[in-house]
C-alpha cells in the first residue's frame, strides 16, 4: 500500500544500523549499490564499451559510490575518467577501501582542485558522485562551478546522478541553489523523501529505485516518517460479492449547494456515483433541490429548509438526518454566509458519521474555530493550500514552502487527516506520519476538481475503507483519473465531469 520514503538521516540509520546492528560490511553495502547502478545504467543507456565517461567524485561515501561504479564500468571496457575533489589521502572508511580497488583495477585518476579551471573534458556519459543525499547547505563556489559545467553540456553527454542529483536537497527537493539536471538518477533501497516531490522532476529525470540488501527488520525496527502510496493501495477497495445491491454499496450524504453554486455539489454527487457508492443523496437549500437534480435521475436529493438559502429551518431539517447514513461530504459548493456555517456547526455538535470536509465547510471551520475541538478524530479535511492557509493564518507561499510539515502538523494537532491537495498531494495522519502520492496531474487543475475528489473520497467512506485508507485512495484514484484523461486532453480543456466519468476505466485498465 505505502513504500518507504525516508529522509536523509533515517536512511544514515538504517545504513548505520545495517552494519552495527546486522554486520553488513559498509564496503558490501556500496559494491551493492555501484552493481545495481551500472546495471541501470546500461538500462537506460545502453553498452558502454569503448565509451568515454567522466566521473565526478566527492569527499565522501558518494564519491566512494564512483569509485566502484568506474572499477566496474573499466571492466565492462568503457573509458573511465575519475575527478575526485579531495586529496587521495583524506578519503576514508568504505570510500578509501575501493579507491584503492579502483586503483589496482587500472582506473584512470584525476585530482580536481578548487583552484584548477573547470573545464570538463568531452564525455559520452557523466555520473555524478559529487554530493550525496546529507548535503542540505547552499553549494560552494566550486561545487557550483562544476555543477554549472555538467549542466552546460546536458545536450551532449548522459546525465546519470548516484543517489542525489548534486545540489539538491534530498529532503525538501528544492535546489540550493541550482542542482544538476540529470537525464537518470538512481538511489538506492528507498527514495529519499525529496526525491519524488514535484519540483524535484526537473533535477533526477528519470528517477530509479535499487535495492542494496538493507534487511526488512532494519526497517522495521527503525520507522520513517513519511511513505508513498504506490498501486497495491487497490487493495483497499471493497470487493465485489454476487449478492451485493445498492443498500450493502453504502449510502453517501453530500451537504452543500448555494446560488450560483449548485454545480458543485452535482460533480461531487456524479463522483461518488462513479466511485462505486451505492447511493448517494444531495442535501441542499429546498429552493435550490430542482437546479442541483438537474439532468441527474441517478441522484437522490433533499431540501432543507423553506427557501433558497439556509436558514434556521435547513438547520432544524438536518440534524435528524444524519444518522441515516454511512458517510458524509460537506462543502461543495456550500457558500460562506452565517446560515452556511451554522449548517457545519450543527452538524459538528449533533454528532455525524465519517465525514470528509471540503471548500465552504473547512471555510466555516477557519471562521468559527472553536469547532475545531469537537470535531470527529479522523475526520478527512480536504484544502488546497488557500483553504489550508485560512486554517493556520499563513500565507499560500508559506503553506507551498513547507507543505509536508504543515499537512504533518495540523493532523496531529487536530486528530484529522489533513489532504492537502496540489501536485504531489500530502496526506497528514494524526500519529505523525505522512503520506504522499506519486501524481501530478495538470489536468487536474480544472474547476470542480476539488469537488470529485470529495465525492470519490466520501463514497470510499460510505463503502466502509478506514478514514486514512480512503482519503489516500481517493486521492490516488483522482491521480490515476487525471493521468488517465491526459490522453484524450494533452494540453488540458478537460472538464470536471469527464475526471469523475473516467474512473470506471481507470479501474478496469488498473485492475483487470
């Protein structure tokens, strides 16, 4: 369901713990990693014999990784240059044990000083050993030289990155502060947290995980923080039964719709149609009941209340209804008047079944804070990073600056499951972990958007998936939706409906 994805120093500590704990040798440990990249290398490029390659090595473990990988390519009869940038004397531990290796083995050798010109020499193939995944400082003049100088030449020579692309930093995945734009990056046992954040792409290209033998119980007795969702979260759906029938699919009650809103709240109830619920029945304002139904027999609909508005009355209609149901979406739509927010309000102190809180309901929330206390533990709260800047006071450039350790924060803060949503969607658990989806999907960006998710995740709820398990497969199936329609919308002009209407074909093509 979730792989690995853990930061810098955790994976110093299952390294660190491999060797202690397990007695690995550090040196089998970097043997491994140098076989499984070459073995990508000549996946992703192709033979090397008799090709020129340069090599960039570092001071530490990563430039260690260099020194194997060119002991190991010269023998595959690829012409290998080394640049290290520290004296042969300082390198240590594993790093020294295979440059001397690498020594014996006939590679060629080249001091790089930080006083010498930088001036790279024509290459088939550079590989970039020159930082690794602990660099989080700005990159010195002559680091940023040299990276500057890979760059420079990206159209003329493979780019292939160990571990981390140099200059980026592998927990935030923001250049500091530029990085090397490699066509491959392989790392190895996990990606590093950093390494799958959207704004990474541009720096690892083509990002490749290798396995180097750290044992599961390494793993498993030192736990990360942070996990992807990868394909087998489609274990989670419920499965199918040749009795089932539309009272044993779940019933979903979708809250929200205002004037000029009422779309809204129809996308979201089309979502959890498609999303496999059972039924799903649209609460509005009464006066509004015709416009949200509009062209959709399959929707049920209720109006509250006794005009086009809430008010008092809708309030009073509400609160008996609840219990009815298996799950509830509310917000789409909803609106951001007094007699909207009173609608949350009731609805957080009446007591609800799970529930999932969108746009106008996480707005009343921002508003009326002390709600905040009595709302329901794993409840899923769905902003985008407006919605969530709202909720904390901060800005949108504050929110996208730290968007892990906000999501992170405000769900063990409030006991919630905090989505927030964007590329690279982070998911906030109340016990501290995060989990983050491997999609960005620019078609996506469309109005309505929001509302699909909020439909496909509150049909998973009503179908009985675990609250945490539901927002991250709702998010991972509004992921795969958005990958899916790209075929048919290369430069977008999608339309919401069509995200909702393609789930059922995603599934067959994932699952079948």
């Amino acid at each position: 369901m979730f792989s690995h994805l853990p930061t810098p120093m955790e994976m110093s500590g299952w390294d660190k713990a491999a060797i202690n704990d397990t007695g690995i040798r550090g040196e089998i440990l970097m043997e491994n990693a140098a076989r499984e990249a070459v073995s990508t290398l000549l996946c992703e490029y192709g033979s090397v014999k008799n090709k020129t390659i340069l090599i960039i090595s570092g001071a530490g473990n990563n430039g260690g990784d260099g020194f194997v990988i060119g002991r190991q390519l010269t023998d595959l009869g690829a012409n290998v240059l080394i640049l290290h940038t520290a004296p042969k004397n300082k390198y240590k531990g594993e790093a020294s044990y295979h440059l001397k290796l690498a020594i014996k083995s006939g590679v060629q050798f080249k001091y790089f000083r930080a006083v010498d010109k930088i001036d790279l020499p024509e290459s088939d193939i550079i590989i970039d050993g020159l930082l690794g995944t602990g660099f989080n400082n700005e990159l010195r003049p002559f680091t940023k030289g040299i990276v500057k100088a890979v760059n420079k030449v990206r159209n003329r020579s493979f780019i292939f990155a160990i571990d981390v692309p140099s200059g980026l930093n592998a927990l935030t995945g923001k250049a500091q502060p530029i990085a090397i734009l490699a066509h491959t990056t392989v790392t190895f046992e996990a990606a590093k947290v950093g390494l799958i954040l959207p704004e990474a792409k541009q720096f690892t290209g083509k990002l490749i995980v290798k396995k180097i033998g750290i044992p599961n119980k390494v793993k498993n007795d030192h736990p990360v923080s942070h996990y992807l969702i990868n394909d087998s979260i489609y274990e989670q759906l419920p499965s199918l039964t040749p009795t089932m029938h539309k009272g044993t699919s779940g019933h979903v009650l979708i809250i929200g719709g205002s004037i000029g809103l009422t779309g809204a709240l129809q996308l979201a109830g089309l979502a959890a149609l498609r999303a496999g619920v059972g039924l799903a029945t649209l609460a509005c304002p009464a006066g509004l009941a015709s416009q949200v139904k509009a062209y959709m027999p399959e929707l049920m609909t209720i109006g509250l209340g006794c005009s086009d508005h809430w008010d008092d009355q809708a309030v009073k209609d509400l609160i008996p209804l609840l219990k009815n149901y298996d799950a509830i979406a509310i917000g789409p739509g909803l609106g951001r008047t007094e007699g909207a927010m009173n609608i949350v309000e009731a609805m957080i102190s009446a007591g609800h079944p799970p529930a999932v809180f969108d746009a106008d309901a996480l707005y009343a929330l921002s508003r009326r804070s002390h709600l905040l206390i009595s709302i329901a533990e794993n409840s899923i709260f769905t902003p985008h990073p407006g919605e969530m800047g709202r909720l904390i006071n901060k800005s949108i450039a504050e929110i996208e600056s730290s968007r892990i350790e906000t999501a992170r924060k405000y769900a063990v803060s409030k006991k919630v499951i905090l989505v927030l949503k964007g590329a690279g969607t982070i998911i906030g658990c109340p016990d501290g972990k995060t989990i983050i989806s491997p999609i960005s999907a620019p078609n996506l960006a469309a109005a309505g958007s929001g509302d699909i998710l909020s439909g496909f995740t509150g049909a998973l709820l009503a179908r009985g998936v675990p609250a945490m398990q539901s927002a991250c497969l709702g998010v991972y199936l509004h992921g795969k939706c958005g990958l899916y329609i790209n075929r048919n919308f290369p430069y977008r002009g999608n339309i919401a409906s069509e995200i909702a209407n393609s789930l059922p074909q995603v599934l067959k093509e994932e699952l079948c």
